[in-house]
C-alpha cells in the first residue's frame, strides 16, 4: 500500500488493484480542427498537459501497472449518438460531420486518436465511451470487477466535463478515486479549480487530489524502503 500526500488527506493506493485512467486525450479536443475547437474552445490550454500526461504513464507503465485509456467516440451510422447531443451549442461543424481531422468524434476518424505523444502501447485499454462518463455503455465496470481493481487514478480533459463525471460515475460504484491535478485540464480555468475543490470538498465527496510530484514521490519512497 502507497501513502500519498492529497487532498483532502492521505490516499491510500494499493498498488496491485489500482489502474490509471487517461481520459479523452484526443486530437478532437486538443488539435485544431477537432470538436473542442469547432465548439469555440482554445485548445492549446489543453494541448500543455501533454508532458505529464506523459511523465504519469511512464510511472505505471515502468511498474507494469494497469492503464486505460478512453475516448470520447461514436459509432460510424451514430446509433450510440442522441439526436440532442449533435443538437447542442453553435458548433461550426457538428460531430458526425467532416473536418479537417475527419468525422468528429467519430471512431476510426484522425481526430478520434489520443494524440501521438500519449499513443496507447501493447496491453493498454482503450474504451471507446458513447457518453461524458466511462461507465455508460461501455461494459468498463465489469472489466474492472474482473481484474480486481478498486482504486482509479484519474487524469485527462476536460476537467468538469468528462474526468469528473466519469469520477463521479466511479464514485458510486465504489471506486476510490485520486485526481492527479496537473495532469488534467479545461477550456476555463475557473472550472479546473472548481472542479479539484467540490471533488475534494466535504472529507472527499468524490474522491481524493494531488499533483504528479507528490504521486510519484510516493512510488519512490516505497520503492527505497522495500
Ligand atoms: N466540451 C468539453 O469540455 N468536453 C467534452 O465535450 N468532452 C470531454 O470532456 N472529453
């Protein structure tokens, strides 16, 4: 067990029976062109998390830990798309239709890829998510029961969009979530800070927050005392 400095207060990270989970870095958020931009959104905020979204894979994949990755992604007839979702906002082009990068949010599609720097490796999960959550439609729930894990370690855009309700869908189905802050990002920073504070607010509601340093720091000081 890992003792990581966070807030609220410590978290608890069994080592064995926890996963990361790398939320919707896609170039349809984070590359112009994408859907994040025909939403009016400046996607370079987004764009600078990459290297530590990059430095905490490596901290698990160096220990062979479970990691996940998802993406926001709809099937190519959009059976798996509300009419109300395609409907929503002022959008210059409308998800299902052709951009630059291809269909937006569309699986298969250029702009549907995590982006090259944080490319899934052999072994990884990649779950492919109809909705804002993980959990909807997607069968992750089960993957995870099957595989023992109980703790999610959380990072990836945007922060008050898809990471959190995906935190929160983890939330009531029993999973012990820790968000790692600088690995996550919004359009607004309003909303990133908002976000940490009602995830962390009330001992913990939703689960737990901290940086990357201190995640990492945690790793290494079991490391140099086993
Ligand atoms: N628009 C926005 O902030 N987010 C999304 O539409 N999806 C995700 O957060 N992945």
């Amino acid at each position: 067990m890992l003792s990581v400095k966070a807030d609220p207060y410590d978290y608890e990270l069994p080592v064995a029976d926890t996963a990361l989970v790398v939320i919707d870095m896609q170039r349809d958020f984070i590359e112009p062109g994408g859907f994040g931009a025909a939403l009016g959104n400046d996607v370079s905020r987004l764009a600078a998390i990459i290297p530590t979204v990059g430095k905490l894979l490596a901290l698990f994949r160096e220990r062979g830990l479970t990691v996940i990755h998802t993406r926001e992604a709809h099937l190519p007839d959009m059976s798996d798309c509300p009419p109300s979702k395609v409907a929503r906002g002022n959008a210059t082009v409308r998800i299902g239709e052709e951009g630059p990068m291809g269909r937006l949010l569309v699986r298969g599609e250029a702009g549907n890829q995590i982006v090259d720097a944080l490319a899934p490796v052999e072994g990884e999960w990649v779950i492919d998510k109809p909705g804002k959550g993980m959990f909807w439609n997607t069968g992750v729930h089960e993957r995870l029961q099957a595989a023992g894990i109980t703790h999610l370690v959380f990072a990836g855009v945007t922060t008050e969009v898809c990471v959190q309700t995906s935190m929160r869908e983890a939330n009531d189905r029993g999973y012990e979530c820790l968000l790692v802050t600088d690995a996550t990002e919004s359009y607004f920073e309003h909303f990133k800070t908002g976000t940490i504070e009602m995830i962390t607010a009330q001992g913990g509601i939703v689960g737990w927050a901290t940086p990357l340093s201190a995640l990492a720091a945690a790793f290494e000081a079991k490391e140099v005392s086993a």
